[in-house]
DNA sequence: TTCAAAGTGTAGCCGTGGCTACATTGTTGT
DNA sequence: ACAACAATGTAGCCACGGCTACACTTTGAA
C-alpha cells in the first residue's frame, strides 16, 4: 500500500512534476488575482497585487515585468495592469481549478477556513485526472 | 461556493503559508529519502539523493550542509549520510503522511501512476486537519 | 602496490522570489 | 499652479535550488 516504488526507486518524475508545478504557480497565481481585481475594482495596480500577496511592490513588479515577457499582461509605466487574452484564459482555468480544489475539501467535510488555504497550496499539484475525479466528488455534495 | 474573501481579499495567510510550506518541503523529502535508503541499502550516499532527486551530487551536497544546520543530519567529509534523531522523526512523521495522501488519492479512484505522482506534491499542503479526515478517508476503502 | 574510476568537494554561474533604500512620476487638494 | 503624497521604478542585497567545470579523496582491480 505504499506509494509503489518507495524512497530509493529511480522515479525522478514524481520530483521533476513538483518542480514544474512551483514554476507556473506564481504565474497562475497572478493572473487569477489581476483578474480578480480587475472583477471587483475595475483596475489593478501593483500595489493592490503586493497587499493581496503581502509582498513587497518591488516583488510584485518584477513578477509582473516576467508575466508580460510571457505574453500574459501588457502594462506600461505608472499605468494600471491589463490582462491578455492568453491571461484571460489561464486565470479562468486556474480559477476554475482552484475553485473545484476548494469545494472538493468542503465536500469531505473540511471547514471552509482551513480548506481556503489548503487549497492555495494543493492546487497546482492536482493532475487532470485528480481534478476531474475532485469535480465529480464535489458536485456530489456531502460525503457520508 | 467561492472560497471565502474572493481574489481581492486581504487574506495574505494562504500565501505565506504556502510559501513556507515550500521552504519546508526540501527538508521533509531529503530526510524522507535518506530514511529510504537506509533501509534498503544500509547506507546513503550524496551520489544515492542525486539519483534519487535526479539532481546534481553539487545541489545534494549544499542542501544536506543545511540539514546539518539544521540537526537533521550528520556527515564526515567522503563519508555516508546518517540521520539524527530528529532528522529520523521528520522522516517518519512525513513517510507517513506521503502515505496517507497517496493511500487517500487511490481510495477516491485514481489510478496508482498518478496518485504517486499528485501526492509528491500535494502532501506538503495539507493540514493536519485535512490530513486527518484523508486518513478516514483511505482507511474506509473504496469511495462510492 | 598502484592507479583508474567512482565519489565528493569547491568555485562560480544562473533564475526566482524575497527585502530595503532611494529616485522618479502621477494625482490631488488647496 | 504647485506641493505633498501615493504609486512606481531602480539599485543592490539575500537565500534557495538548479547547473558545469575542475580538484581532490577513496576504493577496488589488476
Ligand atoms: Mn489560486
Ligand atoms: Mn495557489
Ligand atoms: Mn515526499
Ligand atoms: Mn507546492
């Protein structure tokens, strides 16, 4: 019942997989958050995205500088940040995500404090599969 | 249904603490494998976790120099890698819990390749609280 | 016994994500 | 109109986890 292959296997996927994850996790963070903002305040400016992350705005225009050299925002100086339409798509699908993460643990019975921030770790852990099984969990409801 | 305190919220907790989950994560599989290795070979070497990791022997070697800062373990130069008693309970303490979110993944229906994989990363995000209810979870069998 | 291969260490590079301190630009109220 | 303040940019520091290249030990076969 151990995961197969234990601790000594050769199975560098499984760390190369994690590794991967935490490359795209500030990516997909940032753009489910822009996007957010933009929902609620009609812009979004660094400093709204450095007291969402609680860093620093310095952080948060470096990350930003990096999303636009991937096609993901466009920003000029001193000006709001805008999302493109690849933004656009990768926050709706990280939203969609992290969303189906959260109801899953609500639905085995997680309280919604704790499952809001285990979910904004295990979400960018979640295989295709494992998400589609979560969908189907979460949509039944209750677990007995 | 949305998690609680959407995108725009002040709610820096679940960032921070998966930032520092991640800070922790090295620590909790160096020791997990090293206790592996042990078992299995009767000793571990830097050339073992660079396999194992697939990783350099220099990014193996820099890390464990900081789990002997950190007590975890105990190393002479050219010789093999041993776990201090602490190091031996971080390492059960997170081989049990891999255990739990792999054995929960194959109980709500994913098949064992992806379950390894998903719980590779997963399980540095899950709370105890969260762990728990996986854990009833794995242990009541096939989920419905 | 010796010496070649395997293992380990060290120097020095990169990218990422933190930070503080300071410079510059935009905006707004008086 | 302009001064003060908020926002943004820039310089330069750190820790971490990757890497290559090269030097040094250990070890085992010949
Ligand atoms: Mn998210
Ligand atoms: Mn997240
Ligand atoms: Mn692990
Ligand atoms: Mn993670």
């Amino acid at each position: 019942m151990a995961p197969p292959k234990s601790s000594t296997a050769k199975t560098p996927d499984p760390y190369r997989r994690t590794r991967r994850d935490h490359t795209t996790e500030t990516a997909e963070d940032y753009v489910e958050a822009i996007d957010g903002i933009l929902t609620e305040q009609g812009e979004c400016r660094v400093v709204d995205l450095a007291r969402h992350f609680a860093v620093s705005h310095v952080t948060v225009t470096r990350i930003v500088a990096r999303l636009q050299e991937a096609a993901l925002v466009v920003t000029e100086r001193y000006r709001p940040i805008q999302l493109t339409e690849k933004g656009k798509k990768l926050a709706t699908a990280s939203r969609e995500r992290h969303e189906i993460v959260y109801r899953f643990l609500l639905a085995i019975g997680i309280d919604a404090a704790t499952a809001a921030i285990d979910a904004e770790g295990i979400e960018h852990h979640v295989s295709p599969r494992t998400l589609k099984r979560f969908g189907e969990i979460a949509r039944a409801g209750q677990l007995t």
